[in-house]
C-alpha cells in the first residue's frame, strides 16, 4: 500500500463524523482539482497530493480555533508513516498557509504546491458545490439564509472573521466572489471563471425571489 492509499484511509477515519463541507468528500474534490491542476505544472506530486489529503484534517473551527491541531496531527501521521522530513515540513507549511482567513492573511511561506492546493481548496468553495456548502455551514452554526438589514464585512481582520455569525450569505461577499481574483494558476483561474458565473446567476435569482419578482 503507497503513502496516498494510507493517507486516504487515515483521512477518512479521521473525517467520518465531520460537518457536511468538510468531510471525505470535501477532501475528495480537492484532491481531485489538485491532481488536475498538477498536471499543467511543474510540481512534486507527493506532496500536492499529501498536501491535499491534509490539508483540512483538523480544521480549526471545529476545534475551538486551534491552529494548531491540523498541523501537529498530520505531522504525527506522516512520521509515524516514516514520510521523509523534507516532505513532512512542506506538507505541514502547506496546511498552515492555505487558508483565506478573511483575505489579510500574509503567506508566511510559498511554493508551487501551497500554491496547487490552495488553488484546489478554493475551487471547492465556488459553484455549485461553493454554494451548497456555505448553506450547509451556515445551518450547521444555526444562521440566518440572508438578512437584509445585516451588511456583509468586507476586509475582515483574520479574527473577526473567524468569530463572524453573519448570515450564509454575507459569507459571499466576504469570501467566495472574491476567490476568483485570487486564483495563483492558469488552470486554477479558468476554472474558477466558470464557477464565479454560476455564483453570481445564484445570486440574482436569489434577490428576484426574495423581492417576490419570480
């Protein structure tokens, strides 16, 4: 059994009782853009793909904003699994730089993989499935679909936007649509036009039937 079957396996049992936009399937998808994007790059594909398996294997907010359950859990697995140091430290760079944070958030360390899956986790966050999962995390915290009289945020600092209870959303405004420009590969970028589209279509039926014109 190779290193990505492994890691699969220790993901999945890691995610089986995970939030609906978070679980296997999320991990799933991300690893499947990653490997897409992957292609049309110069990269090591270990560490892409480990680095999408990972990358959201403790996700703070479902760990009372600890930063630092992801990385040490997946540090703990790819030693124990006797993964180089070299790729570990990468992997782990990689987990704790590929979050939007509210869009402020400085990269304290860069590579063409970081920059992969970053590409590939944001993929997941826009069109069809972008939508579904804002709403499904939305109901997951209990928040309003929408509320008129509650403006989204824009240029959250990285703790505001982290404690933020808007309604679901706000949360496009304050992330998802401002994705796109935010796309580091060509691949990552041309896809993401496609699913922006999608989003901004959503949006103006939305309204229409919120206003009752449809």
């Amino acid at each position: 059994m190779t290193i990505i079957d492994k890691t699969i396996l220790f993901v999945k049992q890691q995610l089986q009782d995970a939030e609906g936009g978070h679980d296997w399937f999320h991990i799933e998808r991300v690893y499947k853009n990653a490997v897409l994007i992957a292609q049309e790059e110069v990269c090591d594909v270990t560490v892409v793909k480990l680095g999408a398996l990972l990358h959201d294997i403790a996700d703070s907010k479902f760990h009372d904003g600890d930063e630092e359950i992801g990385p040490i859990t997946a540090r703990k697995f790819l030693e124990s699994e006797n993964v180089s140091e070299e790729i570990t430290e990468h992997v782990i760079q990689i987990i704790k730089n590929i979050s939007f944070k509210g869009g402020n958030f400085q990269k304290q360390f860069t590579s063409k993989e970081l920059e992969i899956v970053q590409d590939a986790d944001r993929l997941d966050a826009l069109g069809a499935i972008g939508i579904a999962r804002a709403f499904n995390y939305g109901g997951f915290k209990n928040r309003a679909l929408y509320n008129p009289n509650i403006a989204p945020k824009l240029n959250m600092s990285k703790e505001e936007y982290k404690t933020s209870d808007s309604p679901s959303l706000n949360h496009f405004y304050e992330k998802l649509l401002l994705l796109k420009d935010k796309m580091n590969t060509e691949t990552g970028k041309k896809i993401a036009q496609e699913r922006h589209r999608f989003m901004e279509i959503f949006l103006s039926q939305f309204y229409a039937e919120w206003e009752g014109e449809k």
